[in-house]
C-alpha cells in the first residue's frame, strides 16, 4: 500500500517464499514493479481505500502504535556514516519530538543534484 515496493524488496521477511498460496493487492497511485504479480491492483489514495474498505466490512480503526507498526520494527537505521546521504528526518527524531532543526541542511543536493563530472 502506498509503495514503489523498489525498497521493500530487500525486506525478506514481507515476501513469502511459497508466492501460489499467497495473493497479492496493490494499492497506489502509481505504477510498481509488482503490478504484473497483483490480483487486484487499485489505482488510489491508501487512505481512502482503507476507510472505504473498513466501512464495507464494519471494522473500526484503530489507532496507530509505532510500537504495533511491523515494517517499522523490522527496519534498519541509518549507520551514522550514512546520515549525510539523507535528507530527511529520521523516524526516531520524527516520534521522540526531538528535532534539531538547526541541523537540519535542505539547502545540499542530494547526489543526483550535484551533476556529473565530464571527462
């Protein structure tokens, strides 16, 4: 819901190994990789599908837990060394509240921005 899935396949543990018990639903609102594989894929925004779904099914939602969260919990921090080829807050910054945002550089390209060297 809501991916590219380019990262989340390096997740081992989201794709199970017997692929033909298992059927896959894509919800998104562009093109993925796995489309091809999907018995349903739906073009749209996850929130709406999802509340429109819960309602059908008369399911409340319940609120979110980080600590609940499963591809949270099975996620791998950035290594200290790898902090400046991000430019983004991370996740634990994001949820403790604990944002330096004097630290914070928007104004660097990433490296798709700093061009190629001509040879």
């Amino acid at each position: 819901m809501g991916s590219s899935l380019k990262i989340l396949r390096k997740y081992a543990c989201l794709w199970p190994r017997n692929k033909k018990k298992i059927k896959l639903v894509i919800v998104n609102l562009q093109w993925t990789p796995k489309d091809s594989q999907a018995t349903i894929k739906i073009n749209g925004k996850c929130d709406l599908v999802m509340t429109e779904l819960m309602k059908m099914l008369n399911i409340s939602v319940m609120p979110y837990e980080k600590d609940n969260d499963y591809v949270y919990r099975n996620s791998i921090p950035l290594r200290s060394d790898e902090e400046h080829t991000c430019n983004r807050i991370r996740l634990e910054q994001l949820f403790q509240n604990e944002i330096d945002y004097e630290k914070i550089n928007t104004t660097q390209p990433a490296w798709f921005g700093k061009g190629v060297r001509k040879r």
